[in-house]
C-alpha cells in the first residue's frame, strides 16, 4: 500500500472515529457546561487553605466540575496557588479537572467500555491522595515559597483567559431556575463553545494520531513493545511505559482517548491505558509551563512525583479490578474503519448537532465573539472587565 494510500486510510478511520463518539462529545460538554455555570470561581481559592483531606475533596469535586482543557486546568490552578490556595489543593485541583470530568468519562464508555471510566475515576481519586501523600513526605516549605516567587511573575503559560473567566450565573432560585433562565442558557452556550474552542486541536490531533498509528503500526510491533502475553511482566511494564508513550504524544484532554483505543488494541494492560490517560499533564509543552509557572526544580518535581503517582493508580486499578473479575480482557476497542451508516450513532449526531448549533447561534448573539478574543489574554496585562452582552446580566469577569 502507498504512502497517499495509508494517508487517505488513516484520514478514513480518523473520520469514522469522529463520527462514533461525536455524540458523545457534544453531551459531555453540555452537561460541564451547565456544571460550570452554577459552579462560581470567585471564592474558590478560599475553600483551598491547606492539604487537608476536606480541602482536598473540595479541590477533586471543584475540578471534575471545570474544563477538561488541559491548558486551562494548568492556568487556573497557578491562579488559585497566587490568591492563596495551598499549592497541593491546587495542584489536585489541576488533576481533577483533566481526569475526573464528566466528557472523558462518557468517551471512555463510548470507545473502551464501562470499565475504563470506572477505572479512571477510581484511579484519578487514588492518584490525587498518592500525590498528596508524596507532597507531605518531599515538599519542602522552601520550594513553595520559591514557587510562588515565580508564579508572582505572571509569565504567561496558555489560556489565561479563559482560565480566568468566571460566567456562572448570579441569579437566585433552584438549579433548574438558574440553568433554564436566560443568564443560565447564555453561560452554559458561553461555556460549551469556550471549552470546544480549547480542546479540539488536541482531539483533532488525537484522532489523526489513533488513525495514523492504527494504519501504519502492525500488531506485533505494539505486542513486542508491551510485552503482550507475558502476565505481570505485561500489567508492570504497560503502566510504566504508558505515560511514557503520553509524554512524547504531544495530546492532552480527552484528545488521548482515541490513542488510547489504539494502544489497547495494539495489546497494553489495562493498567497502562489508566496511566497513558492520567499522563495528558505529562506532555511536553505542559511541563514547559509548569516550569515558566514554578521554575525549574518544581517543575521536575511535579514531574517525578505525578509519573510515579500515574504509574502507581493504573497498577492499582489493574490489580483491584482483576480482583473483583470486572478487568476487561478483550482487546477491542472503537478504532474502525468501516462507513457511516443508518444506526443509532447518525441519528444521535444529527440530534446533536442541531442542538449545537442553536447553542453556538446564542454563543455569537450574546458577546461571544468578545470572549474568544479575551481566551489566549494573559489577565497580568489584559483585564477584561465586562462582556459586552445583547443581555445585561451575561457577563464574564476576568480577575
């Protein structure tokens, strides 16, 4: 088969990939949408003093309620350490907000099945506790205050703006008041198009690499990589090189999901795929920020301890769920290349994506353009102080 030949095949399955979770995604993010319109970041910092096991929840339930953009989880988590939130509450909050999100748990389902999204909200917990067990033991005050010198400096990492961005609604009543009034319909359009906007170069990208290395890379290439058939040897070695395998992927967000898949396949334990998952805060150009955020030395800290901490939850996960004989155990994940057709996957994506479109025409039709532009501010020199609205009450502070 040519290269133009294995081009157009991988585009093909990227495609039909797209296709089959396409659904998905839009109910994924309507649903954070909503959640994050009645769920305010003005006082935040303040339910985050220190690492206690309170604060600690607070910082988990608070992230699996905000963005799964991986960018804007890194921003808003320096934001809340610079207005006093205890550096390790922040941090979990960083975590959450990547793996304990309502839309990667509905893709997880969609494309690997129940198992992995009880897999990684059981592990992300387990991480978030290993992580802050490892921060009481080898974080020392000095490299806090050292941190916090070089978060004051406000260099600008990605995202800023909409890591700043507080639309929730402000109106009185019961959730479903809030959420079907005119301020709440506005928010849950402004949230649903921001959070698109900022993810879908990551699932662009994730969907052209499962294509791609569906295509090109032959089973026994991935078998001998992981090791596949070799018991323990397999579930050890697929959660330490799963993260590995992360890092170099440059795609975070749900965007690993489709890569996932494709690893799956390819014969990774169970465990890896969690940890290859829970290491989207691992790529690259995160770490760069992490490092203009922190400076140096946190930054490798972060990156030691989360890698240790990922490794350690998906070898968890494996062996729990092996224990209580719920483990998948065949290899078959989403990664097709056959065509659309007439099942209940197009009429769900029609249904959809009407939807979506009203929500985007209430998007533009009440400032959204304004705010699109305020996404990629950095709020250290750009201060957006109103959203200039058809409705009054629609507005969005960037503090």
């Amino acid at each position: 088969m040519s290269l133009i030949e294995n081009i157009g095949g991988a585009l093909r399955m990227s495609f039909v990939m797209l296709w089959e979770i396409l659904w998905a995604l839009c109910l994924g993010f309507l649903i954070s949408a909503a959640i994050q319109a009645i769920v305010p970041k003005k006082q935040v910092s303040k339910l985050l003093p220190d690492d206690s096991p309170r604060s600690l929840t607070i910082a988990a339930l608070l992230g699996a309620a905000s963005s799964s953009c991986s960018y804007a989880a890194v921003a808003i988590a320096r934001s809340l350490f610079r207005k006093g939130a205890n550096f390790t509450s922040a941090i979990a909050f960083e975590f959450a907000s990547t793996n304990l999100v309502i839309e990667l748990g509905i893709l997880l389902v969609l494309m690997l099945g129940w198992q992995f999204a009880a897999a990684e909200f059981v592990g992300g917990i387990l991480m978030i506790v290993l992580l802050a067990i490892m921060f009481r033991m080898f974080l020392k005050p000095r490299m806090i205050e050292e941190a916090r010198k070089q978060a004051d400096r406000g260099l600008p990492g990605s995202m800023e703006g909409h890591a700043d961005m507080d639309m929730s609604v402000t109106i009185r009543g019961s959730l479903w008041t809030r959420l079907r009034s005119s301020e709440g319909l506005t928010s849950i359009s402004h949230y649903f198009v921001m959070d698109w906007v900022s993810v879908w170069k990551d699932i662009a990208l994730g969907l052209l690499l499962a294509g791609l290395l569906a295509i090109l890379v032959p089973s026994s290439a991935w078998q001998n990589l992981f090791y596949t058939g070799h018991g323990a040897t397999s579930r050890i070695w697929g959660a330490i090189i799963g993260p590995l395998v992360s890092m170099i992927s440059f795609v975070c967000s749900i965007g690993n999901v489709p890569l996932a898949a494709v690893l799956w396949n390819g014969g990774i334990s169970f465990g890896g795929v969690i940890a290859f998952i829970f290491a989207d805060l691992l790529i690259l150009p995160i770490l760069n920020i992490h490092r203009k955020y922190y400076g140096m030395k946190m930054m490798l800290f972060l990156c030691i301890t989360s890698y240790v901490a990922m490794v350690a939850a998906g070898l968890g996960v494996d062996y729990l769920f092996t224990s209580l004989g719920i483990a998948p155990n065949v290899h078959h994940a989403i990664v097709s290349n056959e065509g659309i057709t007439w099942n209940y996957t197009t009429y769900l994506n029609i249904g959809f994506l009407v939807l979506t479109v009203a929500v985007i025409l209430r998007f533009f039709r009440t400032g959204g353009m304004h705010m699109l532009r305020a996404m990629e501010a950095n709020p250290n020199t750009h201060h957006v102080h109103e959203h200039h609205s058809r409705q009054p009450h629609a507005e969005a502070h960037v503090h």
